[in-house]
C-alpha cells in the first residue's frame, strides 16, 4: 500500500526513478542546470541535489572519507572541497523551476535545520533524508513537522538505528514516508549490496520501499527494481572524469538512459502476478498443444475407443486432458484418419 501524498511511488507499477545530481554540479550552476535537463533527456522522473552549509555541517578538521581522497586529493580538508560545492538558494529556485519544465519533480537532502527552512520556502515536493543524517533525531523531527513527504536513505545503518528514525518521523508530524535500502560505498561492491534486506525495511517499517544505488554500471539497480523497489535513486554525471568526489560513482546520461529502459522493461514485465496464458501466447498454444486425432477412419454412430484415437498437434480439437469425457461417446459424423476430433464431432452420451 502506497503512502497517500508520496508523489506517485509505486502507484499503477510504475517506480520512481530519481537522478541523484548531488554534488556533481561541482558549484559551477551552468553545470547543475546542465544536469536537470540530461536528467529529464534520460527518462528520469525527479533530478535531486544536496542543501547544506559547511560551517553547519562540519568541523574544519573534519577529515574526508578514503574515497573522497581518492577522487579529490589529500591537500584539503573536507570542509574546504565542500565548500565550492554549496549551492545559492538563487541558484536553488532556478533549478526547481527548470527542473518543472522538464516535467522532473524537484528535490534535495538537506544536512541541517536551516537548509531544510529553504527549501521549504521554496516549495520542494519532498525532503530526502542523507543516509549520513539517520541518527540526527532532531533534523527528522523537524523535516517530519513540515507535513512534505519524506525519504529516508539507511546507508550505514542497523535496522534498530532505521526505526528509531522511523518512530522520530512518524512522533513528528507522520509525513508519507519512504526508506530506501543503501550502500554508503563510492563505489560500493555488489557483494555487500544486500538487496534481500530491502524487505526486512518493508516488513518493518510499513512503508513503500526503495534503492539508492552507489554500484558501477546499472545492474544493481536493475534487479531491486525486480525485487519490489518502487524508487529507484542513482547518482548522475556528465562526464565520470570530472574532478569530484561522486563522479567516478555515477552514470553518465548514455548509461543512466539505459538504466531507465531496462527498469521500465522490468516493472512492464512484472505484471499482476495472475497466471494465465497472454494474448501473445495464443498462436503458439494452437500449434504447440496437441489434440485428441483419429487413429483411423471412424463412422459415425460408433463410440469413440481408446483404440481410435491418438495425441497429436495442433491443440485446435479435444485436449488430451478431457480423453476420460470424450471416450465413450458416440460419434456425430463420419472422422477421417489424422482428423483433428473436436466436441462437435461427438454426440451426447
């Protein structure tokens, strides 16, 4: 069941995909608007970016992960590369309304109380919650008590640490409410992705539930779309070279339009989960089942033995699945040898 206000997650099988532009505008705002439109050429439904202030969000001898040295160098700090990443609230609401006439949804995580008051000032449909921020029990409590609905990445975490955080939300204001599975790994090894624990989240928490993909290539994301995500988030770059620590993480438009055919190929081909034979199926049931032939000449009047009939195709006669009704019965008209024997050519008992 599909929280009410969440914007179309899951709703009629059709899974929310987003464009994780994060950071990867690399605080160039021609680069970020360059971003919101490859996301929309790429079938995306939402483009999302990432709100914070440094001086809230970190210490100045806060020190970067492995992979943020990797991709940008050892000689800054944290706080120093992410500094040229922050984005204006300018630069913020011209990205929301471009992302609006590219028909994307708008979004962003905010990282503290304040960037979370901008963007709702400007009117986001939804705050996304970083997996960095779980444990912020007070960020929660005041995202929940603006009424938008609610992402929440579990990067990291337990799933104690996930309900603690869920119960914050749901004491807070109870927003619609989404929890997306997470590797908090750039990249992260598909051998620790873990994606069986998507439904422990569902189980436990009552809500739709997602993946947010830090994999190379697109076949993780692939097969949670299989596995029941009904959001499917992935990072987004226009070039994976570009100086940056998320980049090297991301797919770049070519691949992430791939991603977008193959997980809409995929929600198409889960259907309704009755089975029952498709229309697409009907010519080739007519060919490859068989039918209930004449052994031999057959006259009309006779009862139908065991002896008169064999199985053969096409499946256009008696199914050899009714041969217990149809032995026994008389026959309504002359059969020829090899003759197809359907119910009309026999008489009531």
């Amino acid at each position: 069941m599909i929280a009410p206000g969440l914007p179309s997650f899951g709703a009629g099988g059709r899974i929310f995909i987003v464009a994780e532009a994060g950071v990867n505008h690399n605080g160039d705002p021609a680069l970020a608007r360059r971003l919101v439109d490859a996301a929309a050429e790429s079938g995306a439904d939402a483009v999302k970016f990432q709100t914070f202030r440094v001086d809230a969000l970190l210490t100045r001898g806060a020190p970067k992960a492995g992979y943020q040295v990797e991709t940008t160098g050892a000689g800054e700090s944290q706080r120093e590369m992410l500094a040229r990443l922050e984005l204006a609230t300018a630069v913020l609401a011209e990205l929301k309304d471009r992302a609006a006439t590219r028909g994307l949804t708008f979004f962003s995580a905010p990282f503290d109380e304040e960037s979370a008051d901008v963007l709702d000032r400007l009117g986001v449909a939804l705050f996304k919650v970083p997996s960095g921020e779980i444990t912020n029990l007070p960020l929660l409590r005041h995202l929940a008590s603006k009424g938008r609905p609610i992402i929440l990445s579990t990067g990291m975490s337990s799933l104690d640490e996930v309900e603690h955080a869920v119960a914050a939300i749901r004491a807070a204001g109870n927003p619609p409410l989404a929890v997306l599975h997470c590797l908090s790994a750039y990249p992260a090894p598909a051998a620790e992705v873990n994606l069986r624990a998507m439904d422990a989240l569902g189980a436990s928490c009552s809500c739709p539930v997602g993946f947010s993909d830090h994999t190379l290539g697109i076949e993780i994301a692939v097969a949670a779309a299989a596995r029941g995500a009904v959001i499917i988030e992935k990072h987004l770059t226009l070039d994976k070279t570009l100086p940056g620590p998320d980049h090297r993480a991301s797919l770049d438009p070519v691949e992430f339009a791939a991603m977008v055919r193959a997980i809409r190929a995929v929600e198409s081909a889960l259907g309704d989960g009755t089975k029952r034979p498709m229309p697409s199926e009907l010519d080739t049931r007519r060919v490859a089942r068989k039918s209930l032939v004449a052994a031999r000449a057959l006259r009309a009047g006779a009862r139908l033995g065991v002896g008169d009939v064999l199985i053969k195709r096409p499946g256009t006669g008696i199914s050899p699945a009714d041969l217990d009704k149809a032995i026994g019965r008389p026959l309504a008209r002359d059969i020829a040898a090899d003759e197809v024997i359907g119910w009309e050519a026999l008489a009531e008992p």
